[in-house]
C-alpha cells in the first residue's frame, strides 16, 4: 500500500507538468465530466437526468451538482426552465442553487482588498443563491445536499447564526458527508471569525469518528492549510516581504506531523471508492509536502492521476502551478499515475 524506498524516474518540469494537469472542478468521473461538457455546450437536459439517480446517496448527490453548478455557470435560466419542461423542481432548484453558487465565487469575494462594490455583488450573488436553494430543501425535506450548500452561502455572507443552522441540518440527515464537513473546518478558520482552536477541534473530531475508509480525516490536513494560510496573510498584512514570510511559514512538524501520518495510513488501508479520494489525497499530499515527507507526499500525490484540486493549492498560489511544482519536487509524473475513476469506480486504494 505504502510504496516507500521507489526510485521516481524523470518527472516533468515546470509548466510542461502543469500543462499535464486536468482540473477536478467538473469532477473525475469520467460519466460526470461528459455531462458537465455537455451541459457547457447547451444540453441542460443531461445534468437533469444526472441528478435524478443520485438522490439515494448524498455524497454523490453533492459531488455531481457542485460540478454540474459550475458547468452551467453561464447558464442559469435553462436551469430554471427544465421545470416547465417537467424535471423533478427539487433536483432542478439544487442545481440552480450550485450554479449561482459558482457565479458568486468566480466574482470577487470580498477580501481584506476587496473593494466595496465587489464585497456587494459578492453577497447578492449568494443571497441569490440561497433562494432555489431553500426551495430544494424545502421539496425534498430528506436532502441533506441544499443544507450543506445553504452552509457554504452562509460561511461567504458571514452568517454565523444560520451557518450553524444549516450545519445541524445537514448533520441531522447525513452526519459524514464530505462537504458539509469541508465548510465546517474552513468556517471555523480565524480569518472568519473562528479560532485555531475551534478549527483544530472540529477537524480532530471529525477524524477520529470517520466511518472506516472514509476519507474525512483529509479534513485536519484542511485546517493546517487553513491556518498556515492565515498565518501567511498576517505576515504580509505586517508588511513583510515574500521571501521572509516564505522563511517565516516553516513546515508542519512533531505530533501534527505523526497524527496525520495515522490518519492517512488508517484511511489508504482501508479506504473504499469515494467521490472525494482525489481531494484527500491532494490535502494529504500537500500536508506531507509541506512537513518535509517526501515518500509519503509522493504517494498520495501519485494516486490523484492528471487532476488537480483548487483546495489546498490555491491558497498558496495559482492551484496548477503549486500542484505542479510539488509533483515536479518529488518526482511524481502525471501521466503514469493510476486511473482515477468516479463514485462506482476501482480507481484509488483498496
């Protein structure tokens, strides 16, 4: 399972690795992908019938209308109209909700540099999003995937009161759905008001009840990056240059170190197919990366095949570049890593 003492050979290098690299954001099944492309292309119709055989299973429920809300970021209103045309309105108004979700994450987010005006059409784009949302949930009371998005709506507006009403929504129908929890660990980050310590808490509770082969413990690998960028924005707000806050972030060490090296050897030892392997795997990766552990680093990195996730990398810096130049460092090369296949895939370990 673990292959330590390999010899990698000849990786790519620099933008010819990044240029390898797929991004994760329309997912990795290869079914989901071709419907994501082909709702791009105008075809609402196919994302529609995509969702309908996901409502006995959250997780994949969540998963594909994440990737379907981005693939129909430009196209909301034939969304809208598949319910005149007799799509299921509960399925409708959850891929509704994603694809407004993703229109208000592609404006500017409201940062510390963030003008006024952005910070504005930032939240309205969420508090339109939070609409078809409700009305999802609403439908269909059993969904736990609206109240997991209505979680993340609220952690962007800042709305601690009802983001902890969506999470105990979400916790009330599927208690280990991948997302929710994700939100959970990012909304409890002291750059939005949470703490450290909150963070660390809600990420090590979540990892030591997992289901067995569940990747939920990636999430304390989250809140390191969590913190450490934090940490990285404090240094430059300070005014000090890139070198010494690149000097100053140090790496992950001692017991944080050995408590995610359990988790991720208790996960890839008995870890069942999952739609969020390829984002473990990468959170992992980027831990190791960072506490100075290359075979361990390279292991997961080499089991994410071409795709590459925003989350952790693009906290750092542009996601493909800092992915990249990992992989480059430790000799992973993409195009000979393992397939990755979706939910009912044999891509991953077993």
């Amino acid at each position: 399972m673990w292959r330590f003492g390999w010899k990698p050979g000849r990786g790519l290098q620099g933008t010819d690795l990044e240029a390898v690299l797929v991004s994760a954001s329309y997912g990795t099944d290869p079914l989901l992908r071709s419907a994501c492309e082909a709702v791009r292309e105008g075809d609402a119709e196919v994302g529609a019938t995509l969702l309908v055989e996901t409502r006995e299973d959250p997780e994949v429920r969540a998963y594909q209308a994440e990737a379907l809300g981005r693939a129909a970021v430009d196209r909301p209103d034939e969304i809208a109209e598949l319910v005149q045309e007799g799509a299921d309105p509960a399925d409708a108004m959850l891929w509704l909700g994603h694809a407004l979700i993703a229109r208000a994450v592609a404006l500017p987010s409201g940062g510390t540099d963030t003008a006024q005006a952005d910070r504005k059409a930032f939240e309205a784009a969420l508090h339109e999003a939070r609409v078809p949302l409700a009305e999802s949930a609403r439908l269909n009371p059993d969904d736990a995937a609206p109240w997991s998005a209505l979680q993340t709506v609220a952690m962007g507006l800042g709305e601690r009161e009802e983001r902890e009403a969506a999470w105990s929504e979400v916790v009330s129908r599927a208690p280990h759905l991948y997302p929710a929890h994700v939100t959970r660990v990012r909304s409890l980050a002291p750059a939005r008001g949470g703490s450290a310590e909150e963070m660390f808490a809600a990420a090590g509770a979540v990892a030591d009840t997992a289901p067995e082969g569940s990747p939920l413990p990636s999430v304390l690998a989250l809140a390191h990056a969590e913190f450490l960028r934090g940490e990285q924005r404090r240094l430059v707000r300070e005014g000090n240059s890139a070198y010494i806050t690149s000097m100053a972030m140090g790496r992950l060490h001692g017991d944080a170190v050995r408590e995610l090296f359990e988790l991720a050897q208790g996960w890839a030892s008995t870890a069942v197919p999952h739609v969020r392997d390829v984002q473990a795997h990468h959170l992992f990766g980027w831990a190791f990366h960072r506490a100075g552990e290359p075979d361990l680093a390279r292991w997961h990195l080499g089991m994410v095949g071409r795709y590459v996730c925003d989350v952790p990398w693009a906290f750092f810096g542009a996601a493909r570049a800092e992915a990249a130049l990992a992989m480059s460092e430790l000799g992973v090369d993409p195009r000979h890593a393992p397939d990755v296949q979706g939910p009912s895939g044999t891509g991953g370990p077993e």
